[in-house]
C-alpha cells in the first residue's frame, strides 16, 4: 500500500426527516503520487493501460480501447492529436465545482453529447445553487422585467445579506438601460419580475450517474462494465433523450464533519455497508451547496446480491416514512486498476471485503487492506 494513510471521521447527512440516525464511520485509505504528464502521454498511458484491462475480457480488444460508455472500439490513431476520436474525459464536469478530479479516456461524441445533454444542466444547478446561497463566485444568468415592458438582462448572486444584479450588455437593450437608470435616479425605487429557469430535474442526475460510472471505471476498469451491475447505467447514458427515473441515491456529508482536507476525499470508490448488512459502492464528489462538505453517490456493487442490497438501500432512502436504520462503513478499496495479468480481481476484492464487513463493526472499521493473492 503506497502513499499516505488517512483517517477520518464521517457522519453521514440523511434525509432530513431521518437525521435522528446519524452515526460516524472512519475511512482510511492511500494516495497515489504521480508526475505531471502532457496530455498526449496521459492519452497514450491510459490507452495502453484500458486496452490491455480490455483485453482480459475480450482478448479481441488488445489493440484497441473500447469507449466504456457506447463500448465501441478505438485503435491507438485515435487519441492522435489529429483526430481525438478518444479523448480525456473528467471524472466530474469541471463547471460543477472541484478540479474536474481524475480523468479517464471517452470517445468524443459520448463525451460531448453528455456534456451538452446533461453536464451543462448539472452545471446550471451548481451555478444557480451557488448564486442563491452566495458560496464561491457562482452567478447566473436572467431577465428582469420592469413595469411597462422594459427588459434587462444581468447576472444576479447572494450577496452581503441580499441580492446583487450586474447588467450584462450584450443582452440589454440600452435605450433600456438609460430607461431605467433614469427611473431608478428619480424613484430610487424598483421593481420588477425575474425569468428564473429551474434545472430540469431529469437532466442533472444523469450528470452524476455519469461521473460516479467514470469513478468506477476509472478504479475497476472493463470488470465493473461486464460483472459490476453496470449496464443500466450505460442504458441511461447512451440514451438520446433523458429518462423518466434515474434509480440511483446520494448522501449529503455535512461540513465540518471530516478531519482530512476534502479533496483527499474525492473521487475514489470506497465500499458501504449499512448497519443492516446491505452493500453498496460508494464515491465522494464536491458539495452540493456550502453547508455541505461532500456529496456520496452510491451504486450497486459486483454480482446479483449487490443489487438487491443496492434496491433494498434505495427503497429505503426512497420512503423517507421508513427509517433506513442504517450507518456506513466505509471501508477503503485499493486504488489501482485491474491488472492484465489478475483476472476478476475487483470481483474477488469485492466477495472479500463483503466477507470481512460482515465481522462485528469494531473490527470491520478501518480495515486495512491487503494485495489481493
Ligand atoms: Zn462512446
């Protein structure tokens, strides 16, 4: 186990109406160093490590990478600057928050039909959850209506106990503009209605769904495609249009209630097991407003039990009448991807780390992973 260890301290944010619950679980786990690599290096490197994890699976795939959303093939020419018919793709969409975390590699079209499909959406919830609760510098976009027809256009946020409103003068008319500064200097009085789009509520989980399933990839590689309860997922993401229900949850993790910097945190897939034994992947992504430190996205783990634990957890969280009587353990996985030469191994890590957290809690707290034989 290279890099450092960390411990830390993590009550979990229920829904409201079951915050009675909170409990506190510990996490530990290792950071890999890296050197900083050119883009094209980074392309090469992941496309050599992917299409050899490819490979195991399908041992036509040994000189080509598949997509790990549409899985259609690509040879070594297409991350050549040229054509970027693959490309590197952020874990999380750097718009939302955060650095955009690790990277992984896409085909383009996947990425960018995500990215203008659901990432922009996601994004706009970001901005405007920021810009009403006054956190970082998010701001967004809107019309204000004046009485007698005249419309503005302007950036508003939170600010300093109200609200803040800049004219953006690409979209204002300014015989408008001169209308109002007129009227505001001799009233000193305004008022007026505001456009406000809300996010559509199909679009932005799609976004998250998506960055938790490049997580997952990114750590377990082609095994969480073929054995990991995945292909729901990729049903979602390849869709042209959005779906009605997106079957998947988060918890809110609540600020101050992590002893390590936060983004130590991110980003890497841990496993969850609820105080009833229930199972489930796991892995933290920035905040969804300021209050909160980190948002957890849970998934469903390897094999056909992990899915039932997985719609059980959901069910529960999903019927907030019902207590979930539940805490997470959060045991840490080891970073790294399948190794070419180590078939099933997320699989078998997986059965392992079911089999040590069902051992009293006190022991399965903590644990410390060994290479798997
Ligand atoms: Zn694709």
């Amino acid at each position: 186990m290279g890099g450092k260890s960390l411990k830390i301290a993590v009550p979990i944010e229920w829904p409201a109406k079951l915050r009675e619950n909170d409990r506190t679980a510990s996490l530990r786990f290792a950071m890999p160093k890296r050197a900083k690599e050119k883009p094209s290096e980074k392309r090469r490197r992941l496309f050599k490590l992917y299409s050899a994890n490819a490979a195991i699976f399908a041992p036509e795939y040994s000189q080509y990478c598949p997509c790990p959303i549409c899985l259609s093939g690509f040879g070594e020419r297409a991350i050549e600057a040229d054509t970027l018919l693959m490309d590197i793709a952020h874990v999380f969409p750097k718009s939302c928050g955060g650095n955009g975390g690790p990277k992984v590699l896409t085909c383009k079209q996947c990425n960018s039909r995500i990215g203008r499909e659901y990432d922009s959406e996601f994004a706009y919830d970001s901005k405007l959850v920021a810009a009403l609760d006054g956190s970082g510098n998010g701001c967004v976009a809107t019309r204000i209506r004046l009485p007698g027809g005249t419309s503005i256009g302007t950036e508003f946020r939170k600010q300093n106990g109200g609200f803040r409103f800049d004219l953006i003068p690409k979209q204002t008319n300014p015989v408008e503009r001169d209308r109002l500064i007129k009227s505001l200097r001799e009233t000193g009085d305004l008022s007026f209605t505001m456009d406000l789009r809300t996010p559509d509520p199909k679009r932005y989980p799609v976004s998250l769904l998506h960055s938790a399933y490049l997580a997952m990839y990114r750590y377990f590689g082609f095994e969480y495609l073929v054995t990991g309860n995945s292909e729901w997922i990729r049903d979602i993401l390849v869709r042209e249009d959005a779906p009605d229900d997106v079957p998947f949850f988060t918890l809110d993790v609540p600020k101050g209630c992590i002893s390590v910097a936060r983004n130590d945190l991110l980003y890497t897939p841990f496993l969850a097991t609820s105080e009833s034994g229930l199972h489930a992947l796991a892995v933290a992504f920035p905040a969804a407003n300021k209050e909160m430190e980190t948002r957890i996205v849970l998934l469903p783990g390897f094999g056909k039990e992990a899915m039932h634990d997985y719609e059980k957890l959901r069910m529960g969280w999903e019927n907030s009448q019902q207590r979930i009587g539940a805490i997470f353990e959060f045991h840490p996985l080891e970073p790294r991807l399948v190794d070419p030469k180590c078939q099933w191994f997320g699989n078998n890590l997986w059965r392992r780390l079911v089999a040590q957290s069902r051992e009293p809690s006190s022991k399965a707290r903590g644990i410390r992973m060994e290479p798997s034989a």
